[in-house]
C-alpha cells in the first residue's frame, strides 16, 4: 500500500524532473538518469500520440459548424467571403470552447487544491457545484492536482499531465477533467480511456505503483451553465481495463512513430 504522504513526496520529486517546453510544444525531463544520463530531453505529449487516431466526431462537428455559417448567412451578397469566413468558424468556436475549458479547470484545480474563493465566475457556478457534489459522491483522498509526468521505453516517449490523483484505500486513482460534448446525453469518447491508460504508464514508470493499484477516471464538468441554480447531475465514468487501454495507446505510439519515419518509403529503383 502507497502512503499518502509517501506518494505525495514521490510526485513532488517527478514535478521537479518535467516541465513544458517554451513553446509548449514538448514536454522537457531533466535529472533522470535514465534518459540520456540525466541530460534535459524532449518527450512529445500525450496528445501528440493521440493526434494519429481518427475522431469522426469531431470531423462532424466542423462540417457541421461550416454549414451553420453558410446557412446564417446565405442572404450575403458576397458568397465568396462567407465561405471564406465558414473555414474559420470551427477554428474560433474550438478557440472559445477552449478559452472555457481551461477556466473550468482552473476552477476544478483551484477547489481541489482547497483555494479559498470570494467569488465565482457566474458562468462557472454550475462547474463548482457539480465539481463539490462529484468529490462528496466518489469519496476519494485528494493528492495531488495538476501531476505532470512521463514514460520512455523502446524507442517511444511521451509525458502528459493529469488534472487529479487521488486515492482510495491502496487503489491509485488518475483523473481527467472534460468539458467538450453535450451535457444532457455526453459519454467518454474512446480515446479518453487511451490518454488515461497513457497516464497510468507515466504514473508507473516515474513511481513504481504497479498497473493493479491504478484506475482511471474521467470527469464531465457542465459546459453550457445556466445562470440560475438549475440542477446538473455530474457525469464521470471510470476505464474498464486499463491494461487493455495502456496497450492500444502504445500500438498508437507505434503507428505515430511509423507515421513520422522518413525511412518508410524507399527511393523509386533503389
């Protein structure tokens, strides 16, 4: 059994390893002699690995978001320009989706952390009671928010950094916040379950807990908030099989790193 205070000691150390590169673009591990004998290293994201799977929902939405803008404003006189503007218009809802998401979780950070609060955004009420209700409702020991870490092993590295690690008994739990998706009929799209099992890889490597002591578990926080006190029951659902969902996000890795390989084509007559 892992200790709390243990295990926070541990995750405090791994924080001081990782940390995100200038233009965030890669995740950058010093200090571990593992890895290039200590020397600061370059670690693609998890969702950089993830980038290879194909997500037709998401393909949907930006078709659907084009065409919403076509049919807004199909009386323009300059067809060209509307069409031209239609392109971007998936590009600035994801920007304003985006901008929420990551105000919602600095929210869910901030309360898990215990962050005192003299007021809440009146768009993010709604997140704060449903994250309060969710915590009361899944009784877990809060140890660390905001966790980066990472993995390396056979060529593939990677690192992420995940919202909430809590604990139950001896059982290590890695949690996920989202807020994209419908929240009256949303369920977890199947690579969530990829990036969590890609956690629990980097939780293992960087502290020795063993894949049997980690579960995984993603959160829905409300995205269209009300302004009343209207009720929100908080959806969350917890991986199945993280040994199945750790090794499908490695064949991802592999399939990303072929992907990239200059050397997968042969020169014509060589």
């Amino acid at each position: 059994m892992y200790m709390t205070s243990t295990l926070e000691a541990e995750l405090d150390k791994v924080s001081e390893r990782v940390s995100i590169s200038d233009n965030e673009k890669f995740y950058v591990v010093k200090d571990d002699p593992r890895i290039e004998g200590g020397k600061a290293t370059d670690f693609h994201r998890v969702s950089t690995m993830l980038s290879v799977i194909e997500k037709p929902a998401l393909r949907k939405w930006t078709m659907n978001i084009a065409l919403d803008y076509v049919k807004q404003n199909f009386q323009a006189s300059n067809m060209a320009e509307v069409i031209k503007d239609a392109r971007k218009a998936p590009d600035e809802k994801r920007d304003t989706a985006a901008n929420y998401g990551t105000r919602a979780h600095a929210l869910a950070q901030q309360l898990a952390d215990g962050t005192s609060y003299f007021a809440v955004p009146p768009d993010l009420r709604l997140v704060a009671k449903a994250w309060h209700e969710w915590a009361s409702s899944v009784d877990l020991e809060i140890i660390k928010t905001e966790q980066s870490f990472y993995w390396r092993d056979n060529g593939i590295s990677f690192a992420g950094t995940a919202d909430l690690i809590a604990r139950r008994g001896s059982t290590i739990y890695i949690v996920d916040y989202k807020t994209g998706g419908s929240d009256t009929r949303w369920s977890p799209y199947p690579e969530m379950a990829l990036q969590l099992g890609a956690y629990s890889l980097c939780l293992e490597y960087c502290t020795g807990i063993p894949v049997q002591e980690i579960k995984g578990m993603v959160v829905k926080l409300p995205k269209d908030a009300p302004q009343d006190d209207s009720e929100f029951t908080i959806k969350y659902r917890e991986v199945a099989d993280m040994e199945s969902a750790r090794e499908a996000f490695l064949h991802a890795c592999s399939l990303k790193k072929w992907q990239s390989d200059r050397g997968k084509w042969k020169k014509q007559g060589t």
